[in-house]
C-alpha cells in the first residue's frame, strides 16, 4: 500500500523519469516514520537495557532530539529538490527552444499584440 501511495505521489508531482525520486520518497518516509515510532517505547527502558546490559553510562534513544540526523535529511532534500527543479526545467528549456528555431523567425516580445521586432 506505501509503494502504491508513494508511486501516486510522485506521478502526480513529477512529469518525466521517477526511477530514482519514488524509491527516494518512500525511503525517507520509512526512515521519518521509523525515527518517530521510537517515541512509542517507554523512554526509560533502552538507556535501562544499556546501562545494565552493555554498560553503557550515557543513551539517548530519540533520534530526532538530535539536530544532525534532522537536519542532514532536510539538507538532502532540499539540495535534491533544487537540482531536479533545474533538470527538469532546462529539459522543459530544451523543448521550447526546439520548437523556437522550428518555428517563423519572427519573435514575440512579451507584449500583448504580436511584433516582430
């Protein structure tokens, strides 16, 4: 059902190649998802288990009461975001300027009534 769900995101979002932008989407919802659903054990229970267990002094269980896991993934979108805003722009670029050079050698200058100037 998540595939499924993931897949109808992106094809309504995305016109062109989601090969790489779906799996992407799914895996940092899982992760998302996954990081939050550790606030679902009791908060005293892990460090207990590491401390009597594996002797460990210090455990902080929430992944998301640190910044650097957050805020890495963010970055990472937001710089994938960008990129493929400007792949999928200069393709759409690409095509228009096609269609120019096929076109009558007159130019449109942005106004209202066609010109040829």
């Amino acid at each position: 059902m998540l595939v499924e769900l993931v897949e109808e995101q992106s094809k309504s979002i995305v016109h062109g190649d989601r090969s790489f932008i779906a799996p992407l989407a799914l895996t940092v919802f899982l992760w998302i998802v996954m990081m939050n659903a550790i606030d679902l054990i009791p908060v005293e229970l892990l460090p207990w288990i590491a401390h009597n267990v594996f002797h460990i002094e210090y455990l902080r269980p929430l992944p998301t009461a640190d910044l650097n896991g957050t805020l890495g993934m963010a970055l990472g979108v937001l710089t994938l975001m960008i990129y493929y805003g400007v792949k999928i722009r200069a393709s759409a670029a690409g095509c228009m300027s096609c269609l120019r050079r096929r076109s009558a050698p007159t130019r449109y200058c942005g106004r209202s009534t066609s010109c040829s100037t």
